[in-house]
C-alpha cells in the first residue's frame, strides 16, 4: 500500500539526502516536505527544492511565507505574502504551509490577528487560485492549563497570559472561513480537536475543502481512544478528508533550532500512527521521556480500518487534495528566490549584529540548479 506522509520537516540538520535516505529506510513512499521559516537561513524553500527535484514524482514541497513582512510591510501585509506565495509557487511549491498559528511564534514575531484587513488580499488571493495549505492553529489544549507538567515548562508549550489565548485564535480563523468558505486548507494535528470531534464535525461539515491530518500530538490518540465510538463514526464519516502525516524530519523550528536529528521519535511517530489506523484491539503505549513525553501510559485502540479507507488516509485523500502528481520545479525561478534570498541575508547582517546568518541553503539550491539551469 502506497504511503504520503503529509507533514514531513526539512531542516538544515537533514538536507535532502540524509531526509530521502530515512523515508526510504521507514517506507514512505511519498511526502509533502513543509519548508518553514528559519531564524539564521530565513527560508529553507530553496533546500526542500533540491530534495523535490532530485527524486521526480515523489515529493511535494509547501513554503512558508516571507516572514519578514510582519516586520517591513505591516500596511500592506496580505499584498506582499500574496506575491510571495505566488512567487514560491512558481518555482515549484506546491502549497503553503502556515505555522501562524503557533502560539509560541505568535509570540516571538508581530503576526496580525488572522481576521484583520491586512490578511485579506492573501485570503482572496488563496481562495481564488485555490492554493492548497496546511495550516498550525494553537496546540493541545491542556498547553494552557493552571498546573503544567515539568515538560511542558521545560519545551516552552505552558502557555500563560502572555500567549495568544487559543479560544481567541480559533474565533479568528473561524471568521477567516466564514469570509472566504472555499479556501484549501489541511488543519494540522486534527485542529487540537481530538477531544471536541462534535465541534470539528460541524466545522468540516460547514466547509467542505477542509481536511485534517493526523500528525501526532500524542494527546490525539489517547483522546480518540477514550472515545472510541465516536472517533470510528468520524473517520467514517471524513474517511476522504483525513490525511496521514508524522511530523518527522527536522526540528528546526524556533527554540529548537540547535537540535539534532532524533532517530528515536523520527521512528515512533510513524509506528503509532500506522499501528493506530490498522491494529484491531488495545494496545499500552508508554511514556518515553521525549516524544511520549512524561505522560502516564494509556490503552490506545486501534481503528483496523478497512483496506480500502487505508488507502484514502494513507496517499489517496493528499494526492485528491493535491490535485495529483507533485510539480514540476522550475531551475531559473529558485536562482531568482537565492538570490533575493541572499540579499535579505546581507541585509538582516547589515541591521542586526546579533543575527548570524546561514546561507548554507541557498548555497546549496545554487550550486545544484545553476548547474542544472545551464546544462538546459
């Protein structure tokens, strides 16, 4: 059974060959890469590039957006992410992915609230062109509990006042839907709603592109194991709008950034979601100190899906969504994103003494398709 891995991270720690050595190793036949914002690369579309056009056919590539423009264009915000994504697109992304939606980067950047004016030219314009995306909104609710776990201080997910309250975020992103109710979006991690399936059920039932994908958050299986019944009757129900997705690769992502390659969790989180979705019975799954985190030991019950729903979940629903194959990446439009890529890193040097740059990605994209682009 063919399987797409619709949440996959490329990071700098990687790189394409090391990432394509490991799905290959876990047999993924397919991914959706997510190339998301970088503190010292800026963007690591150009390197996800390279991955895509090194094996033909198999990978899909979504680009965050220019996170510069909270910074330099908050007048004309949804105007320059539109060209952004347009542009990145054009050099062969397939979709866009939106981690926005973190508290901790909600945080940590002067990201406008969701359903202000100056979001709505990239809302039209998503809508309009129908550009897939996957889109983070807020975490596991118990991330804002009065009396969190030691992990949760210790990865900096307790979210206290000074956090985006997620109640607040989701009443954004709602009213983004309800203005523009054809956008294409895959909500990560089940929208944190594992433990509320009524109030997804009427979301996606409101909003017919809507899909979900299945990317742990460990808090999603013991959730929809305590409520077995109802969480059978839902994936029946969405069977062609739940995507299979891990969250594996890179951990690059805000204080993660000096994190290496952590085999360990990069092995278990595709066991625990395969072995969810086919396993018939229970099964203990056991706190381990990292993925699992510091979590007392639940009976997780298996789905054992028939074959024909695993396959929707496992490639079919994401290759739908997507519209088909991955497409193709066009060698002169990536120069043309390294090099006004190298430029914002000459520029942020120039402002910023603290900011150490990395342009290992874009030396990387530019060696590989400039010797590509002239071979042509």
């Amino acid at each position: 059974m063919k399987i797409i891995d619709a949440h996959v991270h490329y990071s700098p720690q990687t790189g394409p060959e090391f990432l394509t050595a490991f799905l290959d190793r876990i047999g993924t036949d397919g991914a959706v890469i997510q190339a998301v914002s970088h503190s010292r690369c800026i963007s690591l579309i150009p390197g996800a590039l390279v991955m895509k056009d090194q094996n033909p056919g198999r990978f899909y590539v979504f680009g965050s957006p220019d996170a510069s423009a909270y910074y330099l264009y908050p007048d004309t915000l949804g105007e320059h992410l539109a060209a952004y994504a347009a542009q990145i697109l054009s050099a062969g992304c397939d979709g866009i992915k939106l981690l926005e939606g973190k508290p901790q980067m909600r945080k940590t950047m002067p990201i406008p609230d969701f359903d202000l004016p100056c979001w709505e030219p990239f809302w039209v314009y998503a809508e309009k062109e129908a550009v897939p995306m996957l889109w983070h909104v807020n975490d596991p609710e118990t991330n804002w509990c009065a009396n969190p776990s030691p992990w949760l201080k210790r990865q900096g997910w307790w979210y206290d006042d000074s956090f985006i309250n997620n109640e607040v975020q989701y009443a954004q992103v709602f009213r983004v839907l309800q203005r523009h109710p054809n956008l294409k979006i895959i909500f990560a991690h089940f929208l944190f709603f594992s433990a509320q399936l009524d109030r997804l059920d009427d979301l996606m039932t409101r909003y017919p592109n809507l899909m979900v994908d299945l990317t742990p958050g460990i808090e999603m299986y013991e959730n929809f194991s305590a409520d077995y019944d109802r969480a059978k009757a839902f994936f029946e129900k969405y069977h062609d709008r739940i995507a299979y997705g891990t969250d594996i690769g890179g951990r690059c992502i805000l204080t993660n950034e000096g994190e290496s390659f952590n085999e360990q969790e990069n092995l278990l989180r595709p066991q625990l979601v395969q072995r969810f979705l086919t396993m018939r019975g229970e099964e203990t799954i056991e706190a381990d100190g990292n993925f699992l985190h510091d979590r007392a030991p639940f009976l997780m019950r298996g789905l054992a899906l028939p074959e024909n729903r695993l396959e929707e979940v496992f490639s079919g629903n994401i290759r739908s969504f997507l519209g088909g194959d991955p497409k193709a990446v066009n060698a002169e439009e990536v120069l043309v994103l390294c090099a006004a890529l190298r430029e914002k890193l000459a520029e942020m040097t120039e402002r910023d003494e603290t900011f150490h740059p990395d342009s290992s990605e874009v030396d990387r994209a530019e060696r590989y398709f400039s010797a590509k682009f002239y071979e042509d």
